[in-house]
C-alpha cells in the first residue's frame, strides 16, 4: 500500500491516500491516475463545471463496488471548500460548487469519479442565474448506437443553427452524445437569452417533439422505455433548473475509464466513432485545446480587464490585504453585475457591537461603521466611521469571522433593500433614502467631520422630513417613518353619489379553492349558456382596492388599501401613475393585486415583501365609475367597461383573459411560474367580502395562509438553543366555531434573515400561555407561545386527514413562504376543494 501524501494546492494542504487502490480493475487504473488525470484535465474541465452545484458519484471501492451519490456537504468537507444551499421541497442541501484545482483534486481523493451540474450557475449574492447553456442527451435505445446519435446530432445542428444557436459535440463516456449550445443576448430568435430554465426547457422540448414527428422512425422525444427500441431519445428535461448532466471531461463510472469527451463535428462522421478514454482525452486536449471553449466566451468575456473592473479591483486592495480567504468565510469575488441601488445594515458582533452601514456604489460596497447603530431620532447624531470598500458580495454575507481574524465576531443582516441617491459628494456627504421591508422608508445623510485627510469620521443623520411628508406636514409627520402595514382609515372616497363627503367601505370578493375537474364539470353542464365561465391568471401578490378620485386640489390622486383595511398607499408610492391613467368620471374603484417581478417578468413573492423591486400592479376589475356602481353588474359587462376606463401604462397592467379554455389557461399559467389559474362565470356579480362559488381558485402547488401560535428557538447544539433565531414555527387555523385549531409546525423555508426577524417579531407579542388546546406534547416542548395576530402562508404536500371533519388533520412536509401582513386571522380559512 503506497504511503500517503501531503501536497499544497493554492494555499490549501491536502493529504491523499490509497493512491495505488484499483478503481478500474479492468485495465488496473488507480486512484493515483484518477487523480493525475483530474490534475492535468483542470485548466480545460474548471471552466465549465466553475459556480454549478454540483451533485457526485462516488466509487470509495471501485466501479465494481457499491456507487454513492451524493449532493451534500457532509462533515468532513474542508473548510475551504466553497458550497451553495438550495431548499427543495422537503430539506435543503449544501452542494460542492468545484471553483478550483483544489477542490477538485480533493473530490478525486475521495473517490468521485463523475461530476454531474446545471446548465446555471450561482450568482454573486447566491441567486440562481439564468441558464447560459441548453443540452440535448441524444440516449440511444436498444438496438441503436453511436451512429444513430451522430445522425440525430446532425439533425438538431441543423434546427439550432436556424434558431441562432451553435451546438457542441461530447461523446458522453456512457452511451450516447450531448449537444451543447452557449445561450447569450441575441442567441434565440427574440433578440434575448431565455431568462429560465422552464424556457430553455420548453424550446428544447419543441425541438425534440419536432425531431420526433420529422423522424419517427429515428427520434422518439417520450422517455417510456418501451418506445425506444432503435430509436434515440433526444431527453431535452436536463435543461430543468433541478436537473443534472455529466460534466464535460468528467471520468464516467463505467468498466473501462471513459471521458465525457468534447468532439468536432467531422469526428461524428466516421463510422468507428466510440468512446474516448481518459488517457486519449489527455493527449487531445494537449494538441488541441479545449473544443468547448466557444461555450463560455460569453460569461468568461465579462471578466476582460475593463477600466471599471480595475477601478474595482483598486477599489478592494485594502479590503483583500486586511484578510485571508484560506481562514475566513468572507467573499472575495469581486462580483460583476448591472449597477445597482442598494443598501444592507449587518449588525456585527465583534470586540465591540457594532453596525455597518454599506451603500452600493461605482461597483463596490461604501462601508461605514456604526458603533450606536442608525439614529432614530431628527434631534440626535450619531458617529460613523467610514471603513475600506467591501465587495458587492458582502451584502448577503451572513456568518463568523473566526476568532484572531480581522473583525472577528458573528455578522448577520440587520437590514436590506435598496436606495434612492440625492446627494453624493465624495469625502464629504451622501443624502439617501433607504427602503426596505423589514424596517421600512427612511431619510439619511452621512456628513464627514474629520478635517485631516485618512481622518474617516463622520455623522450619520436622521433628517426632520421623512419619505412620505407633504410639504404643508406638521414637523411630527415629517419626523413619522412610513411603515409598511400601517393602519389606513376604514372607509374609501368616493360615495354612490359622486359626493366626495360620502364614502364607502368595499372589500374584495374572494375566491372559492376547487380542482381542475370541478371546473369542467361546470363547464359540461347542459344547462350551457348562462354558465360560461373565463379564466384570468393568479397573481402571488397582495389583494388591493384601488381607487383614482380627485385631489384637494382637483388633481387624480390613487390610494391602495389591502383586505384588512392597511393604507398601501404610501408603501407603494410608484403606483401612484395609476390615477393619471384613468379616463371618465371619477371616482373609479378597480379590483386588483400588487405584485414585484423578477428579471423575467414573474411575480416574486419574497421581493414584494422584501420591497427589493417596485411593486407593479395587475388590474382585473372596476368596481365603480363615478356615481355608478357596478356590483351588481355581469362580469362581462364590468371587464369590458374597464377596458374604457383604464389606459394601463407601466406599472400598470390589464392581464389578458382566457376566453373558456381550461387547458390553455393552465399551461400558460405554469409556463410562467404563476400561482395558479382564476376561474370566473361570465354572469357572476361582485359580492364584496364575501367568498363565492362564483369565482373558483385553481392553484398549481398546496398552500395555506395560517396564524402563528407559537415558536420554538433555533438549536445551536444539544443542549443549547439560539432565542435570537426561530428554529420552527407552531400553526393554526380558525375552526368552523371561530377557535383556533392546531394545525401542526413548520421549520424549513426560511432564510438566517427570516429567522432572526420572526424571532424579533414573535418575541414582541408573547405570551405566558398557550391560546389554544390540543397541541401535542412533542410540539409544545420547548415552545414560546404568541397571542395569535400574526398570519403567514405556507406550501404543503397534503392534509393527513380531511381538514372539514377530522379535528387532528395536520399540514404534511409544511414549507414556509412569508409572513402576510395583509391579512388578519379571521380572513384565513381551510383551502379544500
């Protein structure tokens, strides 16, 4: 047995065993060799593996022993290695990201022999980025080989090459042959890169059902395994954001230690075309290069040395010198995105608390220190010490600083969103208004006071007139933060006579939860005409009225207020256009969701409650138009009127309707990630605040608005717990009678940020006893009790019994989504059919 080895790989020290262990014994290859191929291959196998989870298959005694697949990051992980969590649906995994010749050869030192990644890569904040690589697993089936693969490849690089796409042969070591194509701007026949994975995945589907029907004898696109006899499965589902493939010039676990080797498109055309090994891989990559290297060009093009990269790069010099990435969690990835607006607080456990303060700025983080934290008060300063520039990354940087290191101590987030710049004079002051979520909009400005130049103090102030204050305000307004959630009055402008001194109260009509078949057995009703029904998109937002009536000084002005009569008005400010939007007499009352998108145009449920993108809203129905109320017209009759009323403008929208056509609604719904599928009858009246079988909701996924009842404290270790952290959250909801029924717990879903807020927030309202009977004792151990005002929503596998008559129904592997400040507990109810 030969002697281990200590080796230093970039700063990192490694020991490798068994090196002379045979892990292919059918022609004697050693984990010696795995690990000098692993080595030699790195400059030309990192670039496409570099920010991809990558999941391992791991043969600790050989291909002919038992093969480990692993996605976690178990225990004996060094602490170098770099790691990305993703939640799935029932636990979360921390997944090797392979970033470097280190990381790689100690995976080669623990047997993994094939490394399987995404077609995206993890952004510099931890955010899945956009696919940058669509792949087609040409599989053949029995009866079929090499040959029929290279001539279904040949096939697809005809479509792809109309579709603006350039796809790259692999041999994938296994069976057959992957296509890949780079996807960058002007790559696809809209102009633009394919912002998901469900939108690489539905052009690939597209192309393969079209291969199938061209070529039925050759392409099959179904993966039933009794379709593909002497056919070749064009498997386009590897382009899904939770899927995987071999990574180009990965080992496979196969008798014979064979190469997902990258191949030229002459290579296809010869009739011995096979499988390469690994020592083959080696000597082509030595004449030739790597023929993959057109699928990085264009995320690798980003990092050319442009005078704004050097200017960051300048900018962090001192921020580099002062740590070590060998000893501390701390990013040192520069990071390069879209400039950006945005702030973060981290309230920093160090020698000395602390807070500090980071705007982003010229591609860098501008950092001061704040030893009394952010003033809250107009009439008191407070000091802040400006520190070096801090990577873009920091601003999701959440952890321990080991001890002896510098600013030792825990960092967790305090506070995050984005900002608003008045004032930037470098050195001397910055005017700001910060907005956020968690702690809403507020006023500040820094002013430097050290004279000297490497004197960095300065003030941080609360200025007397704050987001939200009229000019004519009282200095106390002026003084008042807006808070999202605040209270609106009860009642909205506008009265059935026109007379601005009458108002009414209106409520939104709710929906009824039912299944797709409940909806077409309506629809197959012979009773027919009068029962018609259409079909609008769910937005994952917050349930507003809307109203557009005259200003004091006879200017539209709009005011949003939630289910529970919250004024969003002010928490929303950008939109306010919705008033200079609507035509007719006013008063105009309009049914609508206030909805954040993501890059792709999706509503985000986390970014509206974070507030980190402006809110947009989706309008779907007019409630009244000056003294004319609609309530109890046909839906039919409101929706056209609406379209008269409403000249809808960014950020505002009217959503197409589906016109009777269940299916259609559903697949547009769930191409676009949508919450689910509103189904209206077309004679329906406006029922406000009341829940009608008139409007049915169709969601794709469970889920559940709950209120909280209680908490248990995160685990720290046995016997410790961690009271400034929630570990897991106790849930009920209203009986028939009113009561609060125990539901169950949930204790996944959460962010560190999350679980820190819940705990601030629950601790506020807690309780000595719990307010309701019937929790189990295993639940109740250790827990905190709440008085019942908090509403949150979860996802949820099913009810463990029917929830309408069995008293002990529990929520089954419950997933936590966000707290709903717009509901109160007597607007939550049991989502059954």
């Amino acid at each position: 047995m030969a002697a281990p080895q200590t080796v230093t790989i970039d700063g990192h020290r490694l020991q490798l065993t068994n090196l002379d262990k045979v892990l292919y014994p059918a022609t004697g290859t050693t984990k010696g060799e795995v690990l000098d191929y692993y080595a030699r291959v790195a400059p030309v196998l990192l670039p496409h593996v570099r920010r991809r989870p990558a999941t391992r298959k791991r043969w600790p005694d050989g291909v002919e022993g038992q093969v480990f697949f692993q996605k976690n990051a178990d225990r004996s992980t060094p602490s170098w290695v770099r790691t990305h969590r993703i939640q799935h649906k029932t636990s979360s995994n921390d997944y090797v990201l392979v970033d470097d010749v280190a990381t790689l050869t100690w995976l080669a030192q623990t047997a993994t022999l094939e490394l399987h990644v995404p077609q995206w890569q993890v952004g510099r904040t931890g955010v899945h980025l956009p696919p940058d690589r669509l792949v087609l697993d040409l599989d053949p089936g029995e009866g079929a080989g090499l040959a029929e693969c290279a001539e279904v490849a040949r096939l697809a690089r005809a479509i792809l090459r109309g579709m603006g796409l350039e796809p790259l042969p692999v041999t994938s070591g296994s069976k057959g042959i992957h296509l890949y194509a780079a996807l960058s701007a002007g790559s696809d026949p809209a102009g633009a890169r394919p912002s998901s994975a469900d939108e690489v995945s539905a052009v690939a589907h597209e192309l393969a059902r079209y291969l199938e029907a061209e070529h039925p004898d050759l392409v099959v696109s179904d993966m039933k395994k009794a379709l593909r006899g002497g056919k070749v499965l064009v498997d386009w589902s590897q382009n899904n954001g939770a899927k995987t493939t071999i990574a180009p010039y990965s080992l496979r676990g196969r008798p014979h230690p064979t190469v997902a080797a990258p191949r030229t498109w002459e290579e296809l055309d010869d009739p011995g075309l096979r499988h390469l090994t690994f020592e083959e891989v080696l000597d082509r990559v030595a004449a030739d290069g790597d023929l993959l290297a057109g699928l990085t060009q264009g995320h690798l093009s980003q990092l050319e040395p442009t005078p704004a990269h050097l200017a960051r790069f300048e900018r962090l010099a001192t921020y580099h010198a002062k740590r070590d990435p060998a000893r501390t969690p701390e990013p040192f990835d520069a990071g390069d995105s879209p400039p950006g607006q945005t702030f973060v607080i981290q309230e920093h456990h160090a020698r000395r608390l602390h807070w500090d303060f980071r705007l982003e700025h010229e591609g860098v983080l501008v950092s001061w220190a704040l030893p009394k934290g952010e003033p809250t008060d107009p009439a008191q300063n407070h000091l802040a010490v400006q520190t070096e520039d801090h990577p873009l990354a920091y601003g999701a940087f959440e952890g321990t600083i080991p001890g002896g290191e510098y600013g030792a101590g825990e960092v967790t987030i305090w506070d995050a969103g984005t900002y608003e710049l008045e004032k930037w004079r470098d050195g001397k002051e910055v005017i700001v208004t910060l907005r956020s979520e968690r702690r809403g909009a507020r006023r500040l400005a820094l002013i430097r006071t050290g004279r000297d130049e490497g004197d960095n103090q300065w003030l941080i102030h609360r200025t007397k007139t704050q987001p939200g204050a009229a000019e004519g305000d009282s200095p106390a307004a002026r003084r008042q933060t807006v808070r999202p959630g605040a209270r609106s009055d009860d009642e909205l402008p506008g009265g059935p006579a026109g007379n601005p001194d009458v108002v009414v109260r209106l409520e939104p009509m709710l929906a009824s939860a039912a299944e797709p078949a409940d909806v077409r057995a309506l629809q197959a009703d012979p009773g027919g005409g009068d029962r018609e029904w259409v079909f609008e998109m769910k937005w994952d937002g917050y349930r507003t009225i809307a109203v557009a009536a005259p200003g004091p000084d006879g200017v539209p002005v709009a005011r949003f207020t939630s289910r529970t009569g919250q004024d969003l008005t002010r928490t929303y400010p950008e939109l306010a256009p919705l008033a200079g939007q609507v035509r007719g007499d006013l008063p105009v009352v309009l049914d609508a969701e206030i909805v954040a998108l993501d890059a792709s145009g999706r509503p985000d449920f986390r970014r509206l409650q974070q507030h980190t993108s402006k809110a947009e809203l989706m309008v779907f129905d007019v409630l009244q138009v000056g003294d004319r109320s609609l309530l109890h017209a046909p839906y039919d009759e409101r929706r056209a009127l609406l379209g008269d009323v409403l000249d809808p403008e960014r950020p505002v929208h009217v959503p197409a309707v589906f016109d009777g056509d269940l299916d259609a609604a559903l697949a547009f719904s769930r191409r676009l990630r949508l919450e689910g599928v509103m189904a209206k009858r077309r004679e329906s009246t406006y029922l406000p605040g009341r829940r009608s079988r008139q409007w049915l909701k169709l969601k794709h996924t469970a889920a559940q608005e709950v209120v909280v009842v209680g908490w248990r404290p995160l685990h720290a270790g046995e016997p410790r717990e961690d009271a400034r952290y929630a570990g897991a959250l106790l849930l009920a909801v209203p009986a028939d009678d009113g009561a609060l029924r125990y539901v169950g717990r949930v204790g996944t879903g959460f962010t560190d940020a999350d679980r820190r807020a819940l705990a601030e927030r629950l601790t506020a309202v807690g309780r000595a006893t719990p307010p309701l009977d019937g929790v189990p004792r295993p639940d109740a151990a250790r827990a905190r009790w709440v008085t019942p005002r908090i509403v949150g929503e979860v996802e949820f596998a099913e009810w463990t019994g029917d929830p309408a008559t069995d008293p002990d129904a529990r929520l089954r592997a419950a997933r936590w989504r966000g707290l709903r400040p717009d509901k109160d507990p007597d607007d939550v109810v049991v989502e059954r059919p």
